[in-house]
C-alpha cells in the first residue's frame, strides 16, 4: 500500500529534542492539523466536533529518528528498523522487541497518537497533546470510540514503571514572562494567549527531555521550541533553567 | 510512504458478512497473526508478553469494501475515497464526514483495531476483539499503553448511541451443539476448545450483522464464519437461527 499525505502537523516542535515520548491527555501543546489541498474539504469533518479526542496516524521523519538509537549499532542512516531496539526510558542499554515499543525503527514508520479535539479553525483541526515534530505528515484522521479503544486497566509491560515519571522545573534567575513576551504567532490572524507559550514549555521541561537517564547535574542541554532556546541543567528532580533566548 | 506487510491475520471472518463493526474487549473471537517471513524474528517479539492490549495497524480489504456504500452513490469500484460516507448504525442515510466515521472508504485504506493479547504461539500472536476478515494485511504492531491511549470518558459523537446496542440469540430447533462438533481445526496442532465456536458465532449474531437498519422479519440472511453458513431471521430484539451448515 502506498500511503498519501493528507494533512501536515504544524506546533512549535522544531527540534525533535523536547518532543515528549507519548501523547498525553494532559498535554498543553497544541497542534494545527492542516489538510493537504485534495483533501481541504469541510464535508470531510462532518460530524468531527461531537468526538473529544481523535486518533492521527503519522509518520516518523528522519530528523525524529536521529535522536535515538537503535539496539544493533548499526549506522542509522542505512537501517531502516531493528527487530530490537533500547527505549529510552529504560536507560538505554535494555533492549526490547520492536513490536513491544513504540520506536520509530520499524518495519513501517507509522506512529499512532491519541489527541484531544481542542477546535475547527478555517478547515484545519486544532488538537492538543500530539507527541510531533512540526511538519510531521499526517496519513490519516479517526475519531477516538472509548467503547472500543480504552481499556484504563491495560498491562503497560515495562513502559508501567515510567508512566508517572515527572521532574520540577525551577525558571531561577530566568523569567517565564519573557516566553509570553513573544511576537510570535500561532497563526496571521489569532496569536497564542501569552501564557500558552509558558505552560507547553514548562510542561516539556517536566517531561524529561534528557535522552535516556543521562545523569550529569553538570552537563547543559538545549531545547528549540517555538523560536526559543531554552538552556538548563536537571539536577535530581529539577530541572534548573538557565537561559532563555530567542531564535531569529 | 510505501508500506510492507508485515504479517496476516488468520480468523473465521472468510466473509465480510459477520465482522464486528468495531473491535471489542470482550468479544471471544480469536485471530492468529502470522508473520512473513523477513518478519517472523521472534526477538522482534521481546517484552510483549507484558502487555494486556495491542494496537495493530491493517489494510481494508476490497472485499471487505464491497459491503458498505460510500455516500455519494459512485461505483464502488472506481472510488477509492468520499469526503462523506453513511455510517450503516445511522440507518445508511445519513452523511458524515470521513474523518469523523471508520469507514474503509478513506485517502488511505487503513484500519486501527485494539486487540488483547491471548498468547504467543510458535512465533505467532493470538489476539482476541480483531474485527478484521481472514487474511487482512497486517502493517504494524504497537503495545497499547493505558495512560496514552486510553480516555474512557471520551465523547463518542454519532456513535454514542449506538454502543450498547445488542440482539439476544434465539438457537430455534438448531443445537449449537451441532457447531462444537466441527472437525475444523484453529491450527494443525491444537484444535480450539469445541465450545469456542458456539461462543464466537453466538457472539457475531448478537452484534446484528444486517446491512444498516434493515427491517424485514421475513428476510433471511447467510452468514459464513469458520466453516459453518448459519441462516437466520432478525424478529425485534431477537436472532432466530433458521439453519447451521457445513461449508465444503
């Protein structure tokens, strides 16, 4: 089967560092879904603004892949998936079947993320808690049927022990107002409320963006995100900020 | 994005005519998944058994197309895709947006189905709540992991009302009995319990396998599931079984 793109993922995910690992219910980052002409047809959403949440089925871009690794060591720019791969969650040096993770090494690089339905904003969708990189192509749009897609008590094997994993944030001597004070818009006509900017940073931040338990209080990491480079360390339990500035 | 097959799904769906319309937890119908060759690496596997719940990731069928009518009255055979399609709950006259139903007519004929995993056999998966024919196409596997993927409280649009609807079966003078007497075997090796049968006919009946909202008492449908044509008449709430057959 040869899939066609119907729509692209535009948020402030520029760089794949900061992405967080799955969608979250709780996720303050919003998404435009926005349709590729063939399929920019507003009878195609009849009946979308009853659901709450929809499922978007996607696909991993290389610049998504680059920031984890497979198990194998092979060069990655010649693999194309790994019957083992090494979550990230897990440290890094367990490797897990392919189809017992969510890795973007695979034999088909489709990803699956369950969103909320936030808006309908001039024929795109308008969702909340997509786990994608800005630009991401988009294959295809379902509604979400809890009578048949939720199970509350599903065994989470060994993505369980990870599942409330969650660090502090402390901005210390950088303002989060300043993230507010961007010129930045989420679409020409209809800025972000300021405070919008400053909640999917801090929320990205809390997600651990570290890549696998790296654990050097010393070492800085930089995240891009909305035309912004956030610089911090994360010590213990914290994420400590450092600097903040604005990408031109 | 050009997608491989990974593995096909082996049930008794050999009709389109019978198939849950959504998977369901508690649906008793078993589906084997066979890996192609490239594919059947059981290392890929590694973990699963930790998880409750899979998502696979699997191509409609032409046959399994031929059942259900897109909205705009077009030959099925020349239509890949409608922007509005009628839900058969709704009765088949209604129109709804593609992306706001699970019809098979979309941009990119994929389908999404929550399975519990039921065990590991030979390097096969048996998963039980597939709603998908005897040799679908298989494109991805993926664990289902509650504290993403599930949101039991999710507004189900159109579909709300339709959720809990269910026939009670009426076996007549057939013995179901007749059913478990099936030399039909789920493998080579290990043939499945005799009362498995009964339980998965049982089970599609009370779904009402009727095209939309037909409603003769007269009318007399045929369903071919694992062997067995099953004829029936729908009175009220009720599945009478007319007839049980053997296929040759």
């Amino acid at each position: 089967m040869t899939l066609k793109v119907i729509a692209y993922a535009r948020n402030g995910h520029t760089d794949k560092f900061g992405i967080p690992r799955q969608s979250r219910e709780e996720s303050p980052i919003l998404t435009r879904i926005v349709f590729e002409p063939e399929f920019a047809i507003p009878e195609a959403l009849r009946g979308i603004e009853g659901y709450s949440h929809l499922w978007i089925l996607w696909g991993f871009l290389e610049q998504h892949k680059t920031c984890i690794k497979p198990a194998d060591n092979k060069d990655e720019s010649t693999i194309s998936w790994s019957p083992t791969v090494r979550p990230p969650r897990l440290g890094g040096n367990k490797r897990m079947g392919v189809f017992a993770t969510r890795s973007p090494f695979r034999p088909n690089p489709l990803g699956l993320s369950s969103v909320k339905l936030v808006g309908i904003e001039g024929g795109d969708l308008i969702v909340s808690g997509a786990d994608v990189l800005d630009g991401t192509p988009i294959y295809d749009i379902k509604p979400y049927l809890s009578f048949s897609d939720s199970h509350p008590d599903a065994k989470n094997g060994f993505a369980e022990e990870t599942k409330d994993y969650r660090l502090e944030v402390d901005w210390g001597m950088c303002s989060p107002d300043y993230l507010s004070k961007t010129d930045r818009h989420w679409t020409e006509n209809e800025p972000k409320t300021d405070r919008q900017w400053v909640d999917e940073v801090e929320y990205i931040l809390c997600q651990d963006p570290r890549p696998g338990y790296q654990n050097d209080p010393e070492r800085e990491y930089k995240m891009d995100y909305a035309g912004w480079r956030v610089t911090f360390k994360v010590l213990e339990n914290k994420v400590l900020v450092q600097k903040i500035e604005q990408i031109l």
